[in-house]
C-alpha cells in the first residue's frame, strides 16, 4: 500500500487506489487488489484458460455470475433461446459457474438481469470497492464510488487466478456540472452533451469524477446512467463520491454491510470524497442548465446534437478524419446534411440495456405512454428482473402494454444485440442503448441514442420528438 | 504468450477514426470457440458489400495488403466493447503491430496480453506514414520492441514507442503474467488478509 502523507489533499479516486495497490513494480505498473469480479457468458475463454491451466478461481466468494448478454427475453430457458449456439452460451456459463464453485444468477434467477444493474441492486457493488468484469459498461457502478471498470478475457482470467491486476494508474478528471437541469432533461442528455463537447476519445486513459450540483441532485440510478457512458468517451473509468443519497440506496441491499458492520463500512465511506485542494489532471465544466434533450445522428456517440438542431454538414468539420467520418456515417444512416432531427421517421423503438433500464427509466418513460399509442413496435426489456417485478407491482407494465409495447424479461437484448433480439437492416430505431456503431444493433441497422422519455415520445409519434412538447 | 522482439513489415492502412470492436469483430461471432481461429471474423461486415462478398476497395482485401504484419489505423482504435474477440482476430490474422494516434484503453490492454504491440505515434506521423504508403504501399515499418522505437519508411525516421516497461518486458520475454503474479502471492494474502479483517463482509 503507498503510504500517503495525511495533509496531502486526494481524489476519490486516488484514495481508493491506493488502498488497493498492493504493490508497485519498478517498471510502472501496480499490481491492484480486486474485491469484486464479475462474471458473463462472454466471459468463457478465462474459463477455458484456468482449466487448460489445472488453476480454479481462486477467491470464489468474491465472483458472481449473472447470464445477461444472451438470454433470451422472450423465455426463461435455455430452450428459449433463438439458436442453438446461443443456448449453449447459456448453458456453457452455468457449467463454469458451477465448474468454479462461484455464486451465480441464472437465467430462471430471481435476481438475474444485466450485470451492471444487478450488482448495484443486490449490494454487490459498495463504495471504495475495485470492480472488475469484462464488459465495457462496468464503468457504470462506479456511481455508489467504486473503481469499476472493464477487462478483457485475459485480465478476467487473471483476476480468477489471483484475484489482482496489473494495471497502470489513469490520469484523473473532473467533469463538473452545475445550474440545474430543464424539465425532461436526464443523466443520458448530459453524457451525451458531454461527449458531443470532448469527443469519443476525449476522456481516454482517464479516470473521470462527476461532481457539481446536478450530480449531487441526482438519484443512483441517474449516476448510474452517468458513469456507464463514461467509456463512450474513452474514460477507463467513471465514479461520483458516496454521500447521504448512496448510502440511503446501499442500506439493507442483500451484500451490503448490516449492524455493526454498517457502521464500520460507513466510517471508511464517508472518508471517500475527493478532499479540498486535491488536484486534477483535467477538469471539465458543462452548464447543466443549456442542456437539450440530446440525440445521435451518427455512428459514435459523440455524433450528438440537441432534438431542436440539424443533422451538421460534414463539411463543416475541423479536421479532414473528421469530415471523412461524418460522411460515412451519413451515408449508413442514411441522412442528408441539414435535416432537422425532431420530426425524422422511426421504424421502432427499445427501452433497455444497462445505460436506461432501471426502475426510474421506466417511471420516465410511463410517464409519457400514460393513456397515449405507440405508432411503431416498440419493446421495453427491463434492466433486471427485480425491476420487472418492481414495475408490474407499481402497474408501469401494463402502461407499456396498453401502450403497444412488448414487456419483456430482462437481459442485453437488442443493445448489444447477441440473443437475437435485433434491428433489421436499414431500419432506424430510437434506442435507451449506449452504442449508435455501425451494425451495432444487427446489420444495417440504424441506431440513434435517446433518454428513456425522448424514446417513448418517438414510439408515440412515430418520430424523433422534442419530449417537451408532449 | 509469443514474445515479441523486432518485426519488419509491409503495412495495411485502415482508415477510420473512432473504429470500434464491433466493427473489428462483429458481436454475433463471439460464440466461436478460440480453437476455431478467428482470423475470418476480422473486419467481417466492414470489409464486405451488401451481397455479402469480398468488397475489393477494402484496404485488407487489395492484393498488395496480402501479408502484411502492421495495420496503420486511426484515432481511437479499439473503442467500445472489451470484447478480447477483436484482438483474437487480428493476431489470428497474423498481425503483430498496430500504429495510431490512440487506442481505446481496453483494446490496448487486451492486444498487449496477446503479443499485439500497440504504438501510439503523433497524428501527423500516422498521416505521414498513410501518405507514403499511398505513394509507396510495398514500404516496411520496423516495430524494435527491443530497441523501444519504430522505423518508419523513406525519410520519416524513427519514432519511440511509449509502452511502459513492464508490459515491454512481458512482451519481450513473452512471460506470462499470471504465473509471475504467482511469484508475489506471499504479498497478495498478506495484504487481502489484511483487506478482509477491516471489510469482513466483502469474501463471505
């Protein structure tokens, strides 16, 4: 551990590397304690890895499994699953888990649902903790102030092994945003407000903090949505310091600390936040209050603009990649320069994935089908399957039904588009998801980022819709 | 791991900024088994028409790409999924270097366990090098791991390669890391030991 001087002021950040550096070798890298790993059915070549080894996890208490990117929706089988292969991946990841002796959420689980949803719903992830699993989005659980961020197959089977990584420390950046946000406006408008501003590899080889007002007025579940699109930016990492809103969220999750315990955890999380005076090697400043619903044109996120704005001629780009880029991407999603957004057709719709699927992006987008048509199909896959109970409980199921939707079980689905749930080709879809990429969605097809709200105003409309006027 | 000393090669140039691992290696393939080799899944949907063939305007689908160990790509490279898959792909396709500006920090990581070497070079140099190859596409670059630098054709000289020591020494003994971690395990239950009796409810 690096002793650090007591008066020397310190990140969020900083402080909970340094308490899991369990050394640091002469070359640079630190070999980095990890409390939490967890596990997906993509996760199978560091199963095939240990095995081909003769190794076991080492530290099984502290791995959890949930089956996520290729369950079906439709069913809670294996059987269910649109192929053969897809099902094996299914029954593959129940092997391995119990190959590995690690607790795990299958597909009929209670607590079973999109892993960056689930870990924070059970109390898997805490303050101060170091999270691993390799998927991108891990970034997102850095909400409650975790270091919590993706690996490949390598690094996971790593981290079986010896429950560390070797890593180099990020650079540090704080993304403040202050005023207060509009009527409709959410955590997704800000992010991609914020990647619009600093692009998609703005925030790379970063470690990003949001603070500011906005930040401290928003719910978990907003934080969440902040900190999961972190890596749209290229940030290793997202995180917001633990305060009276994480720990009223924390308290009494199935993993968290109780009784005495709690008090213990609570004295070493309230030490956590970022001290006064400590320093950042970027800082970042929106205006929360000038942010619009935001909507992506392109194929990266950065390609944003406000619903109020036009599709931007190519030619009016800085730089020749960018020009050449912007073209591209135009001519896949088949766009003119200057088109106005509000108003362009939509051939469907999806409410999900692990950047807007929770209870709160559900109430949202309720909200705005209460008593109203979808003009398109439209399906809603909550987040995980406590949060689909929690919705049919508070009667949100039966607005999206009655509103056209398909309810559906929870899972990746047609985010990332492994389970068969996808989008057809040359169709265009107002998605909650987190990549508008080329093919991301199916091939050909054509995505474009919206809040929770905005994708329930397209549904009713049948085209991307200022929010606000509904 | 294959330890990576020194390469020579002609280089294929990927254009696009923000190239992410979808588009490296679509999600629907990641089913497949290593053992299979995933050099056919690099690129897939991008590098081929509507009908599905060989889109001949594809840099790696021009005879003069053929064999080429070093990919010049562009801003960015490796965004987006951690999907390992797009690393298999290219090092099952027999790449061994990638030069760009930037790399997403995953995809960086992920290509360094597998014995990918990823430069990160200025953009002008990367336009410098495009810009050769144009005029020159049988040019070689030389990544010396060895000698931390890359050689780059005609009069543009050599570049240091910024990787840091650490994983340039497991590259260059292609060591594999967790059985060097293992050498440090007396540390590691000391301080997990440590870890658990002030956070006892986090290994129940």
């Amino acid at each position: 551990m690096t002793p650090a001087s007591d008066k020397t002021p310190r990140t969020l950040f900083g402080k909970i590397w340094d308490a899991h550096e369990i050394l640091r070798h002469p070359s640079g890298q630190s070999l980095l304690y990890t409390d939490r790993d967890l596990i997906h059915e993509g996760s199978f070549h560091a199963f095939a890895d240990l095995k081909r080894r003769n190794l076991r996890p080492r530290r099984p208490q502290q791995i959890f499994g949930i089956a996520d990117h290729y369950v079906p929706t439709l069913g809670r089988s294996a059987d269910d699953a649109a192929s053969p292969a897809i099902a094996r991946m299914i029954r593959t990841f129940d092997e391995n888990m119990e190959w590995g002796g690690l607790r795990h959420f299958g597909i009929a689980s209670r607590e079973q649902g999109i892993v960056h949803v689930v870990a924070p719903e059970q109390g898997i992830t805490l303050p101060g903790l170091t999270i691993v699993c390799s998927d991108s989005h891990t970034s997102t659980q850095g909400a409650l102030g975790a270091i919590a961020f993706g690996i490949g197959q390598s690094e996971n089977a790593h981290v079986l092994a010896t429950q560390t990584l070797w890593q180099m420390r990020p650079r540090t950046m704080r993304v403040t945003v202050d005023g207060r946000l509009g009527q409709g406006i959410t955590a997704k408008d800000v992010m991609l407000a914020l990647i619009a501003r600093i692009g998609a590899a703005g925030a790379g080889g970063h470690a990003i903090e949001y603070a500011g007002q906005v930040v401290r007025d928003m719910s978990i579940e907003a934080r969440l949505t902040m900190c999961n699109l972190s890596i749209e930016a290229a940030a290793r990492l997202g995180m917001v310091a633990p305060d009276e809103t994480t720990f009223r969220y924390v308290a009494g999750r199935h993993y968290a600390p109780t009784d005495q315990e709690w008090d213990l955890a609570m004295a070493q999380w309230r030490a956590l936040p970022t001290d006064d005076g400590a320093t950042f090697d970027r800082e970042v400043e929106l205006d929360g209050g000038a942010i619009a619903p935001m909507v992506t044109w392109g194929t990266s996120p950065e390609d944003a603009v406000p619903i109020t704005g036009r599709i931007p001629d190519p030619a009016s780009f800085a730089s020749a990649d960018k020009r050449k880029a912007a073209a591209k991407s135009l001519e896949y999603m088949d766009l003119a320069p200057g088109t106005e957004l509000d108003g362009l057709l939509i051939d469907r719709v999806f409410i999900g994935s692990c950047t807007n699927s929770r209870i709160e992006d559900l109430r949202a987008a309720a909200a705005i089908l209460k008593d109203r048509k979808a003009a398109i199909p439209a399906i809603v896959v909550p987040g995980s399957t406590q949060v689909r109970e929690q919705a049919e409980a508070e009667g949100l199921a039966r607005i999206f039904r009655e509103a056209g939707f398909e309810w559906r079980q929870s899972g990746c689905s047609m985010c990332a588009a492994m389970n068969g749930d996808v989008v057809g080709p040359g169709e265009r879809c107002a998605s909650t998801s987190n990549r508008n990429f080329v093919g991301r969605q199916g091939p050909g097809a054509r995505t474009h980022l919206v809040s929770p709200a905005m994708a329930a105003a397209a549904a009713i409309t049948g085209r991307l819709t200022d929010v606000r006027r509904l | 791991m294959k330890a990576f000393t020194r390469e020579t090669s002609t280089v294929a140039y990927v254009p696009g900024v923000n190239c992410d691992t979808d588009q490296i290696i679509p999600g629907r393939f990641l089913k497949a088994d290593r053992a299979e080799g995933y050099d056919k899944f690099l690129f897939h949907d991008i590098r081929r028409d509507a009908a599905g063939n060989l889109d001949p305007r594809f840099p790696l689908n021009r005879p003069d790409a053929q064999g080429a160990r070093i990919l010049l790509v562009e801003d960015n490279f490796g965004c987006g999924s951690s999907r390992e898959g797009a690393v298999y792909a290219l090092a099952d396709a027999g790449i061994r270097a990638l030069l760009a500006p930037s790399f997403g920090d995953i995809f960086f990581n992920n290509a360094l366990k597998n014995g990918i070497v990823p430069v990160r070079l200025p953009a002008a140099v990367c336009e410098a090098v495009a810009d050769h190859l144009a005029a020159d596409p049988q040019a070689t670059v030389t990544v010396d791991l060895e000698a931390a630098q890359v050689i780059l054709p005609g009069d543009l000289g050599a570049h240091p390669i910024t990787i840091d020591a650490f994983a340039r020494d497991c590259l260059l003994q292609g060591l594999d890391e967790i059985e060097m971690t293992f050498t440090y395990m007396d540390r590691i239950a000391a301080f997990e030991a440590e870890r658990m009796a002030r956070n006892p409810w986090l290994g129940r």
